[in-house]
C-alpha cells in the first residue's frame, strides 16, 4: 500500500492528524462476530475491551483486522510522519449504546505517540468523536473540531489532543480504538 492507494483528508488543528476513508474491512461479519464473543465492561459511561495492559489485536480471530489495521498505521507512518518503525499498545473495543458517551481524555503526552479510531458500525445518529485544542482545560481556547463517524473511517492523531464522544443517539456505535508509537 503507498500513499496513493489512500483516499486521505490531512488536517492542520494546532497540530495534524488524519482522516481517512478506508476499503471497507471484507470479512466485517466475522469480525463482528469476535467482537460479540469479548468482555466488555462499563467504563467511563461506554462499554469497552479497554485494558491498559491488553492489546485485543492479538486474540484469536483477529489477524486479518490486525492486518488491516497496521498496514493503514505503517502507511502513515512512512509517508506522513517520516517514520520507519512502529510498536501498537494497547487496543480496544468500544460499544456505545443510546446515550453513552465518553467524557474528556487523552491517550498519551509525548510527540511519538499516537491514537487511532476506527469506525465499525454507525449510523446517522451515531455521537460525534470532539477533538480539543491541545492543553485544555489548561489553556483556554474555543477551537474544536468534530469528526462526525462513517463506518470504514479511521482517524489517527496526536496522542496528547483532548477528545471526547458525545451522548450517542443510535442503540449502537461500535469502534476499535489503540495506541501506538513511531519509531
């Protein structure tokens, strides 16, 4: 895969970060199969796979979403970020049902590390994921930019930008989420 097999939508917002909109996933039915068969827990009003010691990319039956996944992340990596190498974290999915949300967070501090989102499953009334002007609540300022989902969208950003979902308005927004570093 290189840069022109990419259909990309580069964002400035005080620092980059990307929108892409993806091939669909082929083997999506299988893959949400495996999503029913994890342990989701409530976490900060969503249930999630979420465990900082976990990476849910390696279970079983995952490898080709892992594939996927990594050759969007190696993509970018390369041509966009100027590197060579990089490591996934953590990984996780996320289930928002109707009025979930997700409150202000970040993922990481430092300038090599990187989060991603994938939308699965949305709707038209799925939540908007908002991305804040890095330093918030610290630093005031109203610049926000909302991405709002589509199913085959990914977003990777800046580790340190606050973000959050809002309540979601469908009985279901399923997303995989990670972290990763360049190297």
């Amino acid at each position: 895969m290189n840069e022109t097999d990419i259909p990309l939508y580069k964002h400035t917002f005080v620092t980059e970060f990307f929108e892409i909109d993806t091939v669909p996933f082929n083997r999506k039915n299988d893959l949400i199969k495996n999503i029913k068969k994890l342990n989701f827990k409530t976490i900060d009003c969503v249930e999630s796979t979420y465990d900082k010691t976990n990476n849910v990319l390696e279970n079983k039956g995952f490898e080709k979403f892992k594939n996927f996944i990594t050759n969007y992340i190696q993509a970018i990596n390369l041509n966009f970020l100027n590197k060579k190498k990089f490591a996934i974290g953590n990984s996780w999915f996320q289930l928002y049902k109707k009025e979930q949300h997700h409150t202000f967070h970040t993922h990481g501090y430092t300038e090599n590390q990187f989060s991603l989102i994938y939308y699965i499953k949305v709707t038209e009334n799925s939540s908007k994921t908002v991305f804040q002007f890095p330093g918030y609540p610290y630093i005031e300022n109203q610049q926000r930019y909302k991405i709002k989902p589509k199913e085959n969208k990914l977003i990777i950003f800046p580790a340190y930008i606050p973000h959050y979902v809002e309540p979601n308005k469908d009985k279901s927004r399923l997303i995989f989420s990670c972290n990763f570093k360049t190297f």
